[in-house]
C-alpha cells in the first residue's frame, strides 16, 4: 500500500506531503481541489513520462517522492533483485522521480534506474481506474498473481522460479561450452591449415641461409659476368700487354736487378708472391665466370622460392626462426586436440 506522497513544484503545488492511513480508500473533493495533481504524482511515480511543462512556473525543477509498503511475497522483490537494485529494508519501496528542463532522473531505494524498469515495477504496485485507463484486471498475468496468491502458492513459486533460474543457468553454460567446443574446432583448423602450409614449403635453414645470394648473384647475372669479363681482359695478354704481363715483366726485371746488385733482393722478394697471387685470382675469376651462367627457369625457381619465403615471414613472422617456431606449436596443439577428441570418443 502507498505510505507517503510526497511533492515539490508539480503543477500548481509548491510542496505537498500525504501520508494516507491503514484503510483509506478513495480521495474526494471538488474540481479544482487538486485530485488530478495527486493522481499525476503517483502516475509518474508508477512510470508515466514526464516533460518540464509540468514543473511549477518559475522553478527549475519538480519531485515526487513515493513510499509503498509490500508484502514478502510481491513480485517487486524479485525483479528489484533480477536488476541488481537494494532490496526494501522493512518492506518499504522508495521511489522517487526529478523532472527538470534539462533531463529526467528516477530511483529506486535511492538508486538510479531505467524509466522502463520504473514502469516495470509500477505494474506490480497500483491499478489505475478510469474511464481511458488500462485495468490491470484483465491481465492473465495479474489474474495469474492473484490466483496464486489466493492459493498461497508463494513457496511453489519461488522453487520453481530457482528451478527456472537453474535450467536457465545450466542451459547458457551448455550454450558456451558447445560455442567453445566449436571454436577450439575452428582454430584447430587454421592451425592445421598454418603447419600445412609452411610444412609444403619445405625450406630448411641451409636453404634460407643461401637463398638470398643466390637469387641475388642470378639475378645480376649480366652484369657480374661484364664485370668478371672486363677485369680478365685487363689481366689476359691481349693487343696491349695486360696487367699480367706487365707484372711478369717487372719481376724479370727484378731478377736482373738482383742479378747486378744483390742488396735489392730483400725488398724486391715480394714481387713473386704478388705474381702467383695474381695467376691464382686470374684463375678464381675464370672459374666464377663459368659458374655465373644461369638458366631463366632457375632464376624464376629462385623468385618464386623468395617470395615464399617472404610471404610466410610475414603471416608468421618476421624471421624465418619464428615461422618454425610458429609451425611447432601449432603441431604441438593439432596432436594434442586430436588426441584429446579420440580420447573423448
């Protein structure tokens, strides 16, 4: 039952406070008196929508404040417990409604909540009678409530709403677990998908640790062999004597210097060894040069390898150590789900 209405700046009220005894069943008085203004003030402490025409002319804001004590077993207490809303110490429901030219806010035992939920609860509270109102009785849930309540079905209702509340628990528990169960099959499967791919491109560390020279020595093939080609030719006697020649010249003339004047030996020793030095360089630089001709396939084989190579380095990587290490512990996990599932079957 209402206890206490009390309001600030509503309408044509500046302040009203009514405590309405035990057994008190209808206000009376003529028009004008001030029952809609009473009956407005419950209305939007039940829910009603509200607009800042109906603050008080010159005020900045209006209040209706609204005390209902209930019995053990109204529902209210189980939807202000579902919302996570104080429960009424003593049985007594405060509600309390602030209307201003900015914003509305409304309370339940002094904390914040949803208009919807307001309008929620004040289902459970008042049944309004008028010639446009909606009559509560002819609600199947309210003839349910009352029904229940003439049986005294309070204990029956709250086993069942607990056992509702366990299957409901049970059932999203059984919802996640099939979700999970079904996600752990998903990532299995891209990490089957992740070993798969780089176990089919088979690179070894000696590969990767060649293959950038590799490519990069086919690939400048034309250019290393001009290279090559020119200092052979400055080495190699042709029309004009080469390097070479000259060198062999000067070291016979070294001997010749030596054979005159011995002294000369000790600083002229070395011409020798440039002269093998640069025989065995001549030699190292024709071999290099047979080696560089290459086949377009291969350097198309050694492309495609690197781009590979760079595409798994940069789903898994950045280093080439990171992609193997990213290939075991997807196998680790892969054997260890399958195991796992035919352990579970």
């Amino acid at each position: 039952m209402l206890t206490l209405l009390k309001i600030k700046n509503l309408a044509l009220v500046d302040q009203l406070l009514w405590e309405p005894s035990s057994g008190f069943i209808c206000i009376t008085g003529e028009t004008g008196a001030g029952k809609s203004v009473i009956i407005g003030a419950i209305r939007l402490a039940l829910g009603e929508r509200a607009d800042k025409t109906l603050i008080r002319s010159g005020e900045q804001q209006c209040s209706v404040e609204a005390v209902f004590h209930l019995p053990e077993s109204s529902p209210v207490h189980a939807i202000l417990n579902e919302h996570g809303v104080p429960p009424c110490e003593d049985g007594n429901l405060i509600i309390k409604r602030l209307i201003s030219s900015t914003a509305n806010r409304q309370f339940l035992n002094d904390s914040p909540c949803t208009l919807n939920l307001l309008r929620e609860v004040g289902a459970c509270l008042v049944d309004m009678h008028g010639p446009s109102d909606h009559r509560s009785l002819v609600s199947q849930e309210r003839q349910l409530s009352l029904l229940d309540a003439f049986g005294e079905h309070a204990p029956l209702m709250h086993a069942y709403s607990d056992a509702w509340r366990q299957w409901q628990d049970a059932r999203r528990a059984y919802d996640d677990l099939e979700h999970a169960e079904a996600a752990t099959a998903r990532e299995t499967e891209l990490l089957r998908h992740q070993v798969d791919e780089i176990d089919s491109a088979a690179f070894t560390p000696e590969e990767v640790l060649t293959l950038e020279e590799r490519w990069q020595r086919a690939r400048n093939g034309t250019r290393l062999r001009e290279q090559v080609s020119k200092m052979l030719s400055m080495l190699e006697e042709t029309d004009v004597p080469g390097l070479g020649t000259q060198l062999r010249e000067l070291t016979r003339a070294a001997h010749e210097l030596e054979r005159m004047d011995a002294s000369t030996a000790a600083w002229l020793a070395p011409l020798a060894e440039v002269n093998l030095e640069l025989k065995e360089i001549e030699g190292r630089l024709a071999d290099y040069s047979a080696e560089l001709d290459c086949d377009p396939r291969e350097l198309f084989q050694l492309e495609e390898r690197i781009n590979l190579l760079e595409s798994l380095k940069m789903k898994y990587g950045p280093s080439f150590e990171d992609v193997c290490s990213r290939r075991e512990e997807g196998a680790g996990w892969t054997a260890w789900n399958t195991a796992r599932n035919a352990w579970k079957s």
